[in-house]
C-alpha cells in the first residue's frame, strides 16, 4: 500500500500493470493481517483459560 501511495503521491501516474501488481500484494497483505489476528484471538483464548485454571486475571 505504501508502495502505490508512494507512486501516486509522487504524481506519477502508475501503469494498469503496476496497479495489479500492488493490488496483488495488499492483498496478500490483508491476509497475513487476518491470519495473524486469528492466531492473536486464539493466544488469548488459551491465555485466558491458563489465568482461569491458576486463579488469576
């Protein structure tokens, strides 16, 4: 994302290739994003059963 702002903000006009290829990469970017916020939800999940089973918050 960083890369096509970096192109648009710098006034080029990028090539319909470039664009897809940016897209292409959010994408993938957003997924990792959603993998690694599953991974997160399921960390939690045990940490707060291991403070529930010990007796702590």
């Amino acid at each position: 994302m960083q890369k096509l702002l970096g192109v648009i903000g710098g006034g080029q006009v990028p090539s319909v290739e470039v664009v897809r290829e940016h897209i292409a990469e959010i994408r993938a970017a957003r997924q990792c994003l959603v993998d690694a916020i599953g991974n997160v939800d399921i960390l939690l999940g045990r940490l707060s059963g291991l403070t529930d089973l010990i007796g702590e918050d």
